[in-house]
C-alpha cells in the first residue's frame, strides 16, 4: 500500500488512498468471481493477508484507473457520496446487480490534528488493514450465494458526486439504477477515522 503517512498518523490523502485501493480490489474481485471475464485475465495479487485477483485486460485496468484516480481526488474534498458497481445483461440491458459504496466522512483525531495543523487520524493501520479483510472476506462470501449469472453481462462504474464538481468531458450523466424484484445485503463496514466506507450488494432475484 502507498498511503501517505506522518509519524503514528494517516493523513486525509492517506485515508482517501486505502479507501480507493480497497474500491480497486472489491471491485476486481466481484467482476472475478461473478464470471464477467475469463479467469485467465486476472493475476493474483497478496493484500490485507489474502490472495485477492486483478484485471490484466488494459481496458478494465484503465477504466478502473481513470475512476478511481478521479474519485480520490473528490474524495479529498468531501465530493462523493459513493461509488456504484453495476452488473449489466448485455442482451436486454437491464441491471442485476449494484454493489454500492458509500463513503461517510469523519472528523479524526481531533487533539493530534491541531497539533500537526492538518486533519489526520491516529488510528492503528494494521487494525484498519485487518478491519478490510474482514469485508473482503464477506464479499467473497456474499457472492458464493447471490444469483447464478446466466447470461453475458457487463460492468459500469457510477461516481455520486455533487454536480459542482469538475467533471471529465468524456464521462456522462448516468440514469438512476433500478432493479426489479430485488433483495439487499449489508456488507461489513471498516473506517480510517477519517472516512468511514460501507458496502451494499442490491441483486434481482430470479424467477
């Protein structure tokens, strides 16, 4: 992990970093093990104490990537409500399945803050760490007895951001999510002290 740290804390761009990295690996590992893609274009990689699988394919890579960079950025400034991963029947284009999350925002330590002059969190990375790998592992299990996908879906990633912000040219208003006949679960949350995320899946039950 690359977040930035000061001595015994985790900074505001720390804390919107391991959000985004635990948005990259949650995201590769529902799109790995809902079947999207074939298994041989992902790679396994070691984080949180797991063997957690990534896209090789460089157009998911990049997709993820230009998102997720976007998204820290706002992330930073209180922008984002949260971000939406949606499985898509290509055929019909109707959604099956959304795994929202949703970030919530966090005031730190507020006595070492005013020492250091900047919002921080002195909250323990190791705990952090260990708090992600919980959710991880309840993704994992989640998924093992959502609906079987039986058909050739897709993926898009939906950013909730507020409309002031300074939106990539390329990227489009997306139409609100809805799914028919749908059942939710609540995932773990885990929290930096700084921003605290929780994630949902909202899937369509099969006839």
């Amino acid at each position: 992990m690359s977040q930035q740290q000061t001595k015994n804390s985790i900074t505001l761009k720390g804390s919107a970093q391991i959000i985004c990295e635990y948005l990259r690996f949650a995201i590769n590992s529902v799109l790995f093990q809902r079947g999207l893609y074939p298994p041989e274009s992902f790679k396994a990689e070691q984080e949180y104490g797991l063997t957690l699988l990534i896209s090789e394919d460089p157009l998911i890579k990049g997709f993820i990537s230009d998102i997720l960079r976007k998204s820290e950025e706002w992330i930073l400034k209180k922008e984002v409500k949260k971000l939406s991963l949606v499985i898509i029947n290509v055929s019909n284009k109707e959604v099956l399945e959304c795994w929202d999350f949703n970030v919530q925002y966090e005031e730190g330590d507020v006595v070492l803050s005013k020492e250091k002059n900047e919002k921080v969190s002195s909250k323990d990375l190791k705990k952090i760490q260990l708090e992600i790998r919980d959710v991880m592992l309840q993704v994992a299990a989640t998924i093992s007895y959502l609906p079987l996908l039986d058909c050739r879906c897709s993926f898009d990633i939906y950013v909730h951001a507020n409309p002031e912000c300074n939106i990539p040219e390329k990227w489009m208003e997306a139409a609100p999510i809805s799914i028919t006949n749908a059942q939710n679960v609540q995932l773990k949350s885990f929290s930096t002290n700084l921003h605290k995320m929780d994630t949902v899946v909202t899937y369509k039950l099969m006839d």
